[in-house]
C-alpha cells in the first residue's frame, strides 16, 4: 500500500465506522471482499429494507451493504464508490446529498461514474 492509499484509507475512516455500525444491523457477519468489508450474506435489518426502498447496495467508507451478493458490475460499482469516499473523505455525505438534490439519482454525477466504472448502462 502507498502512502496515497494510506492517507485515503484513514481520510475515508470515519465513513468507514458509521459503516459498520449500520452493518451491525444486518445481524450477520461481514466478510472480506474486493479490498472492503462486504455484510451481503442475506436479506436481513437494514439490507433486507433496502430494496423496498428501490436500493440493492450501499457504501459508506470502506463498507458495502447489499441486499443481493456483491460481484460482478455491482461490486465494481460500490468500489467505485470507495474510491469517490478516499477522495472526499467526510466530504463525501454533503457533497453527495447536495448533488442528489441538484440532479436527482439518475442523473447525479456521482453515480453516473460509478456506473460508467462498472459498464452499465447510463
């Protein structure tokens, strides 16, 4: 790991613990995948209440929530977001939010990289 990687590791820590204490009402244990804590295992708490309110997956820090196996575009998609939270750091909720209010889901910036990252369709 470079120090580049280090200093993003540590600037995304915090989003990284609020992560995983929402990850704590998954009720399961999380894993270890693709460089980040994945609690994927089952529809359960707060990943089963995601897709009722139309989301399959979630990332704060270095955590992905998911209410389905994480692979694939998908992963590739939250690990884009990984990246989006070592640049901005606690930045990353209001920068986030402000952009969601400005374009909506679809059209947010954001998430337009990440799917471009992971090759879906825009």
């Amino acid at each position: 790991m470079s120090f580049r990687d280090d200093l993003g590791f540590f600037w995304a820590m915090p989003n990284t613990i609020a992560g995983l204490l929402v990850g704590l009402f998954t009720f399961q244990l999380p894993r270890l995948h693709g460089g980040a804590i994945v609690f994927d295992r089952a529809p359960r708490g707060v990943t089963w209440l995601m897709p009722r309110s139309h989301r399959v997956a979630m990332t704060m820090g270095f955590v992905i929530l998911s209410a389905r196996p994480l692979e694939g575009r998908l992963l590739v998609h939250e690990q884009h977001h990984i990246r989006q939270f070592e640049r901005l750091g606690l930045l990353f909720g209001p920068v986030y939010f402000g952009l969601a209010i400005r374009y909506g889901y679809r059209r947010h910036p954001m998430e337009r990289a990440a799917r471009r990252a992971a090759g879906e369709p825009d």
